[in-house]
C-alpha cells in the first residue's frame, strides 16, 4: 500500500487502512465490514474509529492510497514507453483485471474528492494527461473508453465470440490518431 499520501496517519491507522484494502481485494467493498476488519488486525471492532471517524473516511484512505499506486506506475509507464497511450491503457486494464473489486471502489460511487489526499487524484491524472499532449477532453475520452471496456469485460458483457482485445486496439489506436493531430 503507498502511504506517501498518509503521511497523517498514524501508524496503526495506517495498518487498518492497509488491512482494508486487503480485505476489499480479496472479497470485495461490500464484504468491508468493521468486524472483519479488527478480526483481521486483532483490535475490537468500535477501536477502528479511535483511527477513522467513518467507514467512508476509512474508504476515502483505501482510494487514495490506491491512485498513489497507479499514479506511481502509470508514470513509470509513460516514461518508459515509445507509445504511452497504449502502454497507458494496458495497465489500466491489466489493473483492473487483477484487482476487480478495487477498481470498482474507484469508480462505481461518487467519489468524495474532499475526504481524499490532497492531490492524489491530479497525480494519477497527471500521466494520461501527458501521454495525450496535454489535451484534457481527450484524456476524458481516454478514461470514458478505458472505463466503458473495462467494466463490461469486467461484468462479462462481451458475446463469448466478441475479441475483445481487437475491440481495446481499435480504441486505442483511434484515440491515438486523434492525439497526433490535436492542435
């Protein structure tokens, strides 16, 4: 878990909150439960608020310890690739693939920016927003496609004949044609 954007946390909050992202990993944000999670760090349930003043306070954590971990690959990703949006876009899958239940705790509720790190969200925008040139509303179409194929390779929506991964190269190369001449 990255903890640069923790640095206010203490110690053990920083275990709890690293014990929560775990337990969602594995089981899913619904299975996040007060009880499961001192059971997991071997303190009594009503402690965990000694720590965090709410479950979302304890979520708005997990997130933001999580997009410090994409931002973190993402720019190594864009530095070190040729072709960064397409680099850029096999890891936002491959994220996605590995840890389902993460990703939706990042994008299937509002996000309540305020209770997150501060500037944890621009940084792990910052990448995309460099691999596009800088254009914001193609970042935005980036992020709608990337989305749009992920949660439906995701909930399993393709027809079993479907190729999806033609379908991600034709996105991706259109997004990029698009990058080469945008102003």
């Amino acid at each position: 878990m990255a903890w640069s954007v923790a640095k206010h946390l203490t110690p053990r909050a920083r275990q709890i909150a690293a014990a929560a992202q775990e337990l969602i990993d594995a089981e899913g944000v619904d299975q996040l439960s007060m009880r499961a999670l001192a059971d997991r760090v071997g303190i009594r349930a009503p402690s965990i608020y000694k720590h965090f003043e709410s479950k979302e306070a304890l979520e708005a954590a997990v997130i933001s310890a999580v997009f410090e971990e994409q931002a973190i690959q993402w720019e190594a990703v864009v530095e070190n690739s040729e072709q960064p949006l397409p680099a850029l876009a096999a890891a936002y899958r491959d994220y996605a693939r590995r840890h389902p239940h993460l990703y939706r705790l990042l994008t299937e509720r509002p996000l309540n920016r305020a209770a997150l790190a501060e500037d944890v969200e621009a940084r792990a925008v910052r990448s995309l927003v460099r691999a596009v040139a800088g254009d914001r509303d193609l970042a935005r179409a980036f992020w709608a496609f990337a989305h749009g194929m992920t949660i439906l390779e995701l909930n399993s929506r393709f027809p079993a004949d479907a190729d999806i991964d033609a379908a991600w190269r034709s996105g991706i190369e259109a997004l990029t044609a698009a990058t080469r001449v945008a102003p």
